[in-house]
C-alpha cells in the first residue's frame, strides 16, 4: 500500500498538452506564455504588475532587492515560517529581527510585531515580511497600520495564500492585490495552490519596485527597443528567469484555480466536522469569518502534554500507518546557522510543540482521508484512556 503524503499535486491531460504546445514553438525562454502567464495572473489577483521567476525563494531575494534594501538595514520576520526568507536576508547582510506567532495559527500579530520592536529597541525598520500560514491571511490591514505608522515595506511572504481573499469594509481583496502590501510573492512549487513544476509570482502597486523587479530579474539588463543588439547594465542583478515551459504549466493550473480552491474547501470541511468533537485534546484553529483561505495546510493543535507524548511520536504514528504528516515549520531560531539572541518566543514554542500538517490536497479521496480522520482518533483516544 502506497503512503498518504501531506500534500500532491495533481497534473491532468490539459497541462501535459499546453507543455507540449510551448516545447514546441520557436521560444521556449522568455516567449509568449511567459508574458501571457503574467499577464492572466496580473487579471487574477487585480494587482497592476506581476511577474514570474524561477522559485518562491527568487521572488523573496528580489523582493528585498527591488525595495532597496542594503547591508545592515532592519527586516522583521516571522520565527515560524520556512527558512527560504531568512537565508535571503543573510545572504544581504541585513540585520534579521524575528517575530514570534500565534500559538494555534503560527502567524505573526500585530501586538507580536510591537514587542518585537519594544524588546529590541528599534527605531528603524526598513521592512516587514508576513507569512499567511496555510494559505489564511490574518491581521492584514491591521498590520498594514503599523506599516503607516513605522514607515517600513510590507513584503507578503503569501506562499501559501495563492487565492486566498480577505475583507476589509465588506470589500474582498485578494492576497496579492497589493492593496494593504508593497510586494506579495507566491511559490509555484508542486505542492502549493497551483504549480509550474518550479517558479515564483511578484506582484506589486508601484511603477519603481516593478521596473527594479525587471531589471535584477535578468542581470540588470535594460535592452534598447529598437535596437535589439544593444543594452547596458544598470544593476548588479541575477538571473531568475522561468521558461516558457514552466509558464505553460502554470497557466493551465491557473485556469482551474477555482476548481483546486473548491476541492481543498471540501476536504476542509470534512476535516472540521469529523474532529470537532474531540476539542479536549485537539485544537482546530478558529479563522476570522471576513476570510476566505487557500486551504493550503490543514493544521491541527494536540495538547501532548495531556498524553505525556510528543509531536514525534503521532508523526511516527502516522508513518506506521501509512500516512506522511509533516512538520510546518521548525522554527528559524532552532537552526545552527541563526545566530543566538536573548529573546523568548513562546507562542512559536508551543506551537511547534503542538502542532501538525495532515494531508490535504486536491486528489485525497474520501477513502484516504477517512482514514487519515480514523488514524488521529485512534492516536488521541488511546493515549487519553491510559
């Protein structure tokens, strides 16, 4: 029997011809679905650009660089998140600050944010990355006033919140739009909302931080229109471009983003009905209702101490069952490249402790997820009876 993973991607006849189609013209780099793949994703997420790179980590480096970020300027993060933004701030020389989470939904809140700031006496801060863990964007315009008020960037690390919607004054806005955010950058990995096999989604409201994110996206290199032989090189930039290949993928994901949306919704559901009654022992995350959320992850909260069991022993639970839980994330400052400080954080310390991704993805069938429902009850109810 195969085992059940936390996450999939699910590829149909439909992208395996609109690869096909892009192999097979004159430009398979820098062609037509590359401008076309930006061009519906701009329409998609109503922001005014958007461009695609080649990896959710490459939309962060170039994020950071297009806002002009230099060597020793503050950035603030979050504690939980995957390791992709803090190696990008490293690898620019800036001074990384991180915020702990909320202990049940792993992400960043406006008081975390200022006590961040209050315990390391900041004065100066030149950006913010956010991180909407498992695809719910929480506290946005909230955080948005503490950006007015600090004066630093908003970076979205939205990764997981491709689709994801939030209200604000009984209007939606999706993540991306830019509208309470500098830039929002997104991952194109196989496991998220939708995948160009590799790849990574810029977008933003602002004509400067656009035109940066053209230029070091291709080795600072400003092309002369009508003499296509003659450039020069403005910025010290990278090459971060994504195929024609990779957008011809991603353009047919993007077509039936709504039907992915609606599958994971489902799955959900199903998750949240099923549980629900074991409240004692398992925390579900409670979402604020102006939210609608990719469904990215499906996160839940145990209470091992009750069990005097950990987080290890139900993964290999899970593993002995057939079933890859996983882990998201380790926390930044656990690792030995982080360098040591004398902050707490206590909300990403439970929730690491606590908490676990079970499989969610668009092709888990209602066979697969019972048993996955059936797996987390059989954990819980045998360790709470001894």
């Amino acid at each position: 029997m195969k085992y059940i993973p936390y996450g999939s991607q699910i590829i149909d006849n439909k992208d395996k011809k609109l690869v096909l189609s892009a192999l097979s013209n004159e430009l398979i780099t820098t062609g037509p679905y590359v401008k076309k793949f930006e061009n519906n994703l701009k329409k998609y997420l109503k922001s005014k650009y958007s461009y695609v790179c080649s990896s959710g980590t490459a939309s962060l480096h170039l994020s950071m660089l297009s806002i002009g970020l230099k060597r020793n300027d503050v950035i603030l993060m979050p504690a939980i998140n995957f390791i992709a933004s803090y190696n990008m701030a490293k690898t620019m020389n800036l001074k990384v600050y991180l915020v702990d989470v909320d202990e049940y939904t792993g992400q960043i809140t406006p008081n975390k944010i200022l006590d961040c700031i209050k315990k390391n006496r900041l004065k100066k801060i030149k950006a913010l990355i956010t991180m909407y863990h498992g695809g719910y964007p929480e506290n946005v315009k909230k955080i948005y006033d503490l950006k007015k008020k600090y004066k630093f960037f908003i970076i979205e690390d939205a990764c997981h919140a491709l689709g994801s919607e939030y209200k604000y004054k009984n209007i939606s806005y999706r993540v991306g739009s830019c509208k309470h955010a500098d830039i929002s950058t997104f991952s194109l990995h196989p496991l998220k909302t939708i995948t160009s096999g590799e790849g990574g989604i810029i977008t933003t409201n602002n004509v400067k931080i656009a035109k940066n994110i053209e230029l070091f996206r291709s080795h600072g290199i400003l092309r002369n229109k009508n003499e296509y032989w003659k450039y020069d090189v403005l910025k010290h930039g990278f090459n971060y471009r994504i195929s024609d290949i990779n957008c011809a993928l991603g353009l047919s994901q993007l077509s039936k983003i709504s039907l992915f949306l609606k599958k994971r919704k489902k799955i959900y559901k199903k998750y949240i009905n099923e549980l629900e009654n074991l409240n004692k022992n398992l925390i579900m995350p409670k979402y604020s209702k102006i939210i609608k959320p990719s469904f990215h992850l499906f996160l839940i909260n145990i209470k091992f101490d009750r069990f005097k069991k950990s987080k290890d022993d139900l993964i290999k639970y899970f593993i002995k069952n057939k079933i890859l839980a996983q882990q998201h994330y380790i926390p930044i400052y656990k690792f030995k490249v982080y360098s040591d400080d004398l902050n707490d954080y206590p909300g990403s310390e439970n929730f690491f402790k606590n908490s676990v991704s079970v499989p969610i993805f668009v092709n888990l069938n209602i066979k697969q997820q019972n048993k996955v429902i059936r797996t987390i009850k059989n954990f819980i109810n045998l360790r709470s009876s001894n």
